[in-house]
C-alpha cells in the first residue's frame, strides 16, 4: 500500500485545512518546492498535490509552485483542484504530472470525464469527497443530493485509474479514517481505492491495509505536518512486512 503525503496549496503557500473550511487553515511553508523534497527524501514514491483555490475557483491557482514541484522532484506526483476543462488536464500531463484528479466534473460534467478517461486512460483519478455519505463539489462550498456509492456505479465502465476517497468530516481532525465508509466503497468498485482523511497513527494505516487488495494506498497530510506520523515509518508500516 502507497502512502502519499499531501501537499495542499493556499495562495501559494502549503497549508492544511480543517474540514476543507478555506478559513480554517494552517500554514506549514511559504516554499512548496522544500516539502516536496522534503517527503520524497523520506521515501515517498508519490506525492498528492491540491490547488485549494483551483477547487473553489474552477480553475487552477497555484500553477508556478505546482510546476516549481514538478521541477524540484523525481518521484510520481498526482494534482487535483480546479481541473474542469481538457485544456487543463493536457497542460498538467504534458508538464509531467502522472495522474490528475477529477472531482466537481465527475458530477457535473460527465462529458468532459468521458473525454478526459478516453483520451488518457488510468491517468484520470475520481476525487470521490463525501459528506455523510453524499458527494461534495466546488472546493466541498457544496454537497449534491447524489450518493458516493451511487456515483461509483454510474462510473464503473470507465478507464478510471483509482478512486481517491475523502471523508470530509475526519479531513484535518487527526481523528481516524473511515473504515467503514472506505469498506463500502472498496466493496462497491472494481477501482483501485485510495483512502483519505484523518489517518493519524501507524494503526490506522494498518486498518486501512487490512480492507484488502482494492486499496491502493493512503494520503496522509495533517499528521505528517503535526509530527504525528513518521513518515519513514508509515511506508514500513503498510509495506507487506510491516
């Protein structure tokens, strides 16, 4: 199981919110290029990267310092965030981002996730956010009448390259995953499942790898930050012999 360190970006700046309130942040570093270094130096092999501003907005925000990032590491690196037309999805890819996330168009644009999976198969991640168990768009300012397991089904003949899912009320709260909310989705899905929000502690992981061989990996961002998880030992804790 990967563990992917998140680096989310506010006005340039790397910065952790609580619940994805844009007013509720804390800010980790003026210098995105040094943390990406930073983790991949500690053994990451891909890094998460979230344009906070882009995901409200509708449009990306943090460009430079997403490029400065793509410039300074050598590890895999997937972005998400404000990536609602196919000119934006080519601009990332070819600037050599392995994989972006799609998550307000996934709802609201289904046309433009058709294209964006045929023309560049598995390289296409579903931001699958949810709160209470129904899917968050625009930045999470908004949360639809569609349930997240509804959605997985309705999506599950495209080229998809992984399901990134969030539990929004644990995001930033260091207060565990999900487990049975990532249970349903990894049982609902033929996707390789990505899960989010709230792992805090070597246990967790070690929950999350135990929901079997659907989940790829974890993003793990405040407990990094807080000094709260290792992330040395995070990666030896979900590898096979940890």
């Amino acid at each position: 199981m990967l563990i992917i360190p998140a680096i989310d970006l506010k006005d340039g700046r790397c910065v952790r919110l609580r619940q994805g309130d844009m007013a509720a942040e804390t800010v980790y570093s003026e210098d995105v290029p040094s943390v990406a270094r930073k983790w991949q130096q500690a053994g990451a092999g891909l890094i998460h990267v979230v344009d906070l501003n882009g995901a409200v907005d509708g449009e990306p925000r943090n460009l430079p310092q997403i490029e400065a990032v793509m410039q300074t590491v050598s590890v895999k690196v997937q972005v998400g965030g404000g990536i609602r037309t196919m000119a934006t999805v080519r601009r990332y890819l070819q600037a050599g981002v392995s994989r972006v996330v799609l998550g307000t168009a996934a709802l609201t644009d289904r046309a433009f996730l058709e294209q964006a999976c045929r023309e560049f198969p598995r390289r296409i991640l579903l931001g699958l956010d949810a709160r209470d168990g129904n899917v968050a768009i625009k930045g999470w300012t908004a949360v639809s009448e569609t349930r997240a397991i509804d959605l997985l089904k309705e999506l599950a003949g495209y080229e998809i390259g992984a399901v990134i899912y969030t539990d929004i009320s644990r995001d930033g709260m260091l207060s565990g995953p999900n487990i049975p909310a990532l249970k349903e989705v990894a049982a609902y899905t033929s996707f390789p499942v990505i899960a989010s929000g709230g792992i805090t502690r070597v246990e967790d992981l070690q929950a999350v790898r135990s929901l079997g061989p659907r989940i790829e990996g974890a993003i793990v961002g405040k407990a990094l930050y807080d000094g709260k998880l290792d992330l040395r030992a995070a990666i030896i804790a979900a590898s096979a012999g940890g």
